[in-house]
C-alpha cells in the first residue's frame, strides 16, 4: 500500500475517536469502591448522574443502589455543558469524516480543533472538580478533600481523552504522509 492509499484512509480516525469520546459519557467518570461490607461505593458520571451502592453481603451479590442527580450544582452544570460540548463535536466530527470518505478529499484541519476542543474540556472538568471538591468536600468527606485522591479516573475520563487524541492525531498523521509522498514522488 503506498503512503497516499493509506493517507485517504485515515477518515476512519475521526469515527473511532468519537466512538470514544461519546461513547465514554455514557461510563462513570470515577469511583469509589469500598471493599468492606455495608459501606457504600460512589461513582460519578462527567453530567452529574450519582451512584451509591452497598452490599448487604458481597458473597451473596445483595448489593442496594440509589441513582441520583449530583447535587453539587456547579459540578452539574458544568459537566452537563461539557458533556454537551463532547457529544457535539464527536457527532460533528463523524459527520465530518463521512462526508471526506465519500468525496475522497483530504483531512481537513477542522478535526484538529474537535480534538483540541474536547481535550481542553474534559481537562477544565479534570481541574474544576478538583477545585471545587477541595473548598466544599463530597458527600460523606469533608473540607479540604483531594478529589483525585480517593476517586481514581475511569473510562468517563480516560475514553474522552484517548477520542480527542485520536481525533486529533488524523490529521497530522495525514499531513506528515502527504508530505513524504510528495517529496517521494512528485
């Protein structure tokens, strides 16, 4: 396969990064899993949905939840928008990448504004829930609580982050192997 065959392929980048980054709003962002019995697990999603489950007895699997809206307003609001913000633009981008398959044109730079946005978006996620965790404790920990401490990031995170690199990455891939090709061949 030569470099500008496989340079016209790289629009399939764009559809996996936002599987990815959609994809990964729908997992919690972090958790907090307590292995003793009869206390209870926390996870959060980056647009604010709540967890808490206990179990009565985790050889027998009798475990209770309760889901719930966060009710950290701020964390809620921001998050939502976020969330909003990722969905857009991974939706976007795939629309994106359908329309440069099918006329075979180049990768434009549009996906590397989509990649940079979403990661400056979940990184201001990143920082403002540890900020605002730090001045105002969660729920069962109080003031001045390191948020990334206790709660250890999960796909909710790390998939927002590896979409927006992939989505990211396509276009620079494809401009660096159209540059060898032409210096290659033309």
């Amino acid at each position: 396969m030569s470099v500008k065959t496989f340079s016209r392929y790289l629009f399939f980048l764009p559809y996996i990064g936002a599987a990815f980054a959609v994809g990964a709003l729908f997992a919690p962002a972090v958790s907090y899993v307590i292995k003793t019995i009869y206390e209870p697990s926390h996870a959060l999603w980056i647009w604010g949905l709540y967890s808490e489950i206990t179990c009565l007895n985790p050889g027998a699997w009798r475990c209770m939840g309760t889901y719930s809206m966060s009710t950290d307003l701020p964390v809620s609001i921001i998050g939502i928008i976020i969330s909003i913000i990722i969905a857009y633009l991974g939706i976007r981008s795939v629309f994106k990448a359908r329309r440069y398959g099918q006329e075979e044109k180049y990768i434009d730079n549009i996906f590397i504004k989509y990649g940079v946005i979403i990661l400056i978006c979940i990184t201001i996620w990143v920082i403002f829930a540890e900020i605002y965790y730090f001045f105002n404790g969660f729920r069962d920990f109080e003031a001045p609580f390191s948020f990334w401490s206790y709660f250890p990031p999960h796909f909710g995170i790390i998939g927002v982050y590896v979409g927006g690199f992939i989505i990211l990455i396509g276009p620079i891939i494809h401009k660096i192997l159209y540059k060898v090709y032409y210096y290659m061949y033309v």
